[in-house]
C-alpha cells in the first residue's frame, strides 16, 4: 500500500495535521484553565457552605503544626482568591497599599481560609494565606488585570480587572 502514496502527499498532509493539532491545542487551553478555574471556585462554594451548615463547636480546631501531605490538600485555591483581590481594589477606589488590599482580603476570605491557609510560612515572617495573595497578585499582573506599571507596594486594576 505505501507503494501507491506519494511522499509530498504524505508530507503535506502531515503538515496540516500537525497544524489543525497546534490550533486545536491553542483553542482548547483557555477553556481548560477556566474549567480548572471554576472547579477551583467551586471548591471554595463547598467550603463555605460546609462552615456555614456546621456549627462553631464542631468545626476542627486548628492544629499549629499539620503534616506537609494534609497542608497541601487543604489550602484555598489560589483562583479564589482573584475575586476578593478585585473586589477590594474596587472598594478602595481602584489603587491602595498592598497591605491594605491584603487585610481587605482576609475579612473577605474568613470563611473560606483553611487552617493550613493560616500557618505561618517557614520564614516565620508571614502567614501562607497572605503570601498566597500576593502572588497573586503577580498571576494577576500577567493576565492582564492588575496593573503592572503601578507604583512599588500599590495595587492598582486595570480596564480588563
């Protein structure tokens, strides 16, 4: 049979799958990273109505040491922190000092922050949920929704935000 194909044939149509593949690809990654994002942020629903059902004495009480493996299966999904971000800068006025936006954060996000989101990081100089924000920060600045021409230690939304 590869006697009757000719190998520019074979070679052009190659070409155009490994093209359609490529388009494909492209057009598939936005919706992945938003179903990873909504999945992210149902996550956090589930939380919230989880705290919201169970009453104060019987949620856990956190624990200051937690093992690495339960830390990591615990903590707020970074995407649900984007909202509050915007949120607050939006109640600030559009611009403000990162510790305020980050405070703002934390009222925003009480319900929502794990225990293992409010161990201090190794450093000891700050706790996971704060760093966590302002890395975010830094995703959000790529993505276009936070400005990345503001001033040092302010926060500022652009257009897209």
């Amino acid at each position: 049979m590869m006697a009757y194909l000719d190998q520019g044939q074979l070679t052009k149509w190659k070409a155009e799958l490994e093209s359609e593949i490529l388009e494909l690809e492209a057009r598939a990654k936005p919706l992945l990273q938003e179903m990873d994002s909504l999945r992210e942020k149902l996550d956090a629903v589930r939380r919230l109505l989880q705290d919201k059902s169970a009453s104060p004495s019987s949620q856990p009480l956190a624990t200051p040491q937690s093992t690495k493996a339960s830390s990591r299966r615990a903590f707020t999904p970074v995407h649900a922190y984007w909202a509050p971000i915007l949120e607050s800068l939006v109640e600030l006025g559009g611009s403000a000092p990162s510790d305020n936006v980050i405070d703002r954060v934390g009222k925003k996000m009480e319900g929502v922050l794990t225990a293992a989101d409010r161990e201090p990081l190794s450093s000891g100089i700050d706790v996971r949920w704060r760093n966590r924000v302002a890395w975010q920060r830094f995703n959000m600045v790529r993505q276009g929704l936070l400005s990345a021409e503001s001033p040092r230690g302010i926060w500022e939304i652009t257009e897209a935000g």
